[in-house]
C-alpha cells in the first residue's frame, strides 16, 4: 500500500460544509488514524464500503481519449463529505480510504503522444503501473471484508478491480458494466478500452455483462469475438431499450443479473453512457440518470455486488459553473449504491 495517500481527518474537514442543525456524512465518515495498520484497521471497523479514488487519466490517454477523468475523485470527495447523514443513508457506514498516488505517472504522461507508435507503448506501461497498485489496494480491502467503492480515472482500472477482487475471493469473479462501449477490444497493450478483455484473457473474469453498447460505436471485430464467447460474454444495446422499445429496460437488468450472480460480481459504471456528461467519450444520446440510478439500486441489492466502480466522468473537461455537478452525480451513485446493498437479498 506505498502508493496509496491515505485521506485524513483533516483532509475531511477542509471539504465538509459545516451547518448549524446539520449532520453531513463528512462529520460522520470514518478516516483511518496516522500511524495505525491499514489491513487491521479495515477488520476491525464495523464500517462496510470503503472509498477510493484514482485520479489519473493514463488510460484514457492510452486508448486516444480526451483526459480529464483525473479530477473526479476530487469533485466526488467534496459532494459525497456534504450529503445529509440521516435515517436514509449514514456517513458512518463509509471509511474514506483515500487515493491511490499517481502524480509521478502523470507528470510522466505530460510529454507523451499517442499517435507515436514508441509512446504509445509507454503509455501501456504506465498503465500496468497502475493495475499492480489497483489491484493490490482492492485485494486488501476484499479480504478486510469490505466493499469497495472506487471513484475516478480511466476505465482501465476495471482490470484491477477485477484482479484484485477475483485474487481475494480465491476465483475469478463477474461483471456487469453500464456503458456505452465493451472496453472488450483486442490485447495490444493495456489502455481503457480493454480493460475486461485484459482480465478475461487472464482468468479473473469469468461472466460479463455489457449492458447498453451503442451500436454505432461497437467494431465488427468485437462484436464477433463476443458472438465466439456467448456462454461467458453477453450485451444488449441502448438502441434496442430505448430507441426501437424492443426491449425493456427492467426486464434486461432482470436477465443481466441471472447472467451474473452466481457467482461475486463487480457493478462498473462508466459515465459516458449518459448524454452530456462531461466525460473522455462524452455522448449526446444516452440512458437517463434515473435509469443509471435505477441500475445500480437493482445490482447493488444482490448479495453477490462484490464492488462498485464509477469511472470516465471529467469534471475538468467542463467549463460551465456548473462543472461541480459531476461530483453530485456520483454522490448520489454512491449512496444508492450503498442504500441497496445495506439490504442484501
């Protein structure tokens, strides 16, 4: 855990809005003391989620996406510490962990140009940097017996995520991802369109499930390897939910999950799946908020949601006043999340 940079009370202070009359979650989310055994801490708590932020868009980079994902973690921490701690959802059920430290990575992607077929192959790289510490600090939080919940960065860290929950639990696990991509592309070095692909080919990922591919935007190539491995990878399209109606939208999160929840399984959410939100892949057309918020009520509450992963969303990439509103978003993602899955079924 070298690379993690614990988040401290007094990092909790400095972004909780204190109100005469208010409890918010930042009085009440637990942090874990200077000086004491991280993995220890964690068994010990009767806290079950854990935070963690990734504040990097190395991946992003890596598979010619626009950056920015970086500053969700910031955003996200600053909303989450302000909601309202009530009978609805408690700050005191959360150990805020802190973030995984990426800055010399970062600094060392600032030169780099994806077009150069030499510092793409540097990218990779870096991004494999970042799946060893993703799937180690997900490890120990797994095997402490919590759940985490990761914010942040590029969609390549499913990959840790992954890893890092499928090691723990001692087999490879499941996945549903919401979203408008697969990230199930071809093995040409690691990037965040191929994070699923990197870990089904290892043996840590065993059923996924990809719910609501835009089919303007999903390569032959994909979808025929997907069509070879149906047993094992399955989807269905925005198009055909909410544009033809040919499917509807409950009764395909009813079969997603039958797909997955034999066994533990992570719910990964990118949000370029919902228009306009400022993201690497930022769409026009897509799922609503109330029905990303519906997903992850319904997956959270099974008792097999190993985790929850909220990634690609970029606060930094918009410049209107209200670019706050992306930390908002994920805020709420996380306390329905946490609502859900308090009452496993």
């Amino acid at each position: 855990m070298d690379k993690l940079i614990p988040f401290t009370v007094n990092d909790l202070a400095k972004v909780t809005n204190h109100r005469s009359g208010e409890i918010k979650f930042g009085e009440k989310m637990i942090t874990i003391p200077k000086g004491t055994d991280i993995l220890d801490f964690l068994k010990e708590s009767e806290a079950k989620y854990v935070l963690l932020g990734i504040p990097e868009d190395i991946g992003v980079r890596a598979n010619y996406g626009r950056p920015g994902a970086a500053s969700a973690w910031e955003s996200a921490i600053k909303s989450i510490a302000n909601i309202q701690h009530n009978r609805f959802c408690k700050g005191s059920q959360i150990i805020v962990l802190g973030k995984i430290n990426v800055s010399e990575l970062m600094r060392d992607v600032e030169n780099l140009d994806f077009n150069d077929i030499d510092d793409r192959s540097k990218l990779s790289q870096l991004v494999e940097k970042i799946d060893k510490e993703v799937s180690h600090v997900i490890f120990t939080i797994i095997k402490a017996g919590k759940t985490p919940i990761i914010i942040g960065g590029g969609h390549n860290n499913a990959y840790g995520n992954i890893k890092g929950t499928a090691l723990a639990k001692g087999k490879s696990i499941n996945a549903v991802n919401f979203d408008a991509h697969s990230d199930f592309r071809i093995l040409e070095g690691r990037h965040s369109g191929n994070g699923f692909s990197y870990a089904y080919e290892e043996g840590f990922l065993k059923k996924y499930f990809i719910f609501g591919l835009h089919e303007n935007y999903t390569s032959k190539s994909v979808l025929d390897i997907i069509k070879k491995l149906e047993d094992r990878v399955r989807y269905n399209t925005y198009d055909s939910i909410n544009i033809r109606e040919e499917k509807d939208f409950t009764n395909e999160m009813i079969s997603a999950l039958e797909f997955i929840k034999t066994d533990s399984f992570g719910i990964e959410i990118d949000l370029d799946a919902i228009p306009n939100i400022a993201s690497s892949a930022m769409t026009i057309s897509g799922f609503s908020i109330e029905q990303l918020r519906q997903f992850i009520s319904y997956f959270g509450q099974h008792k097999n949601a190993a985790y929850l992963h909220i990634c690609e969303g970029a606060p930094d990439l918009d410049n209107s006043p209200n670019n706050h509103l992306i930390g908002k978003l994920i805020g709420y993602l996380v306390t329905d999340f946490i609502k859900a899955n308090h009452e496993k079924v």
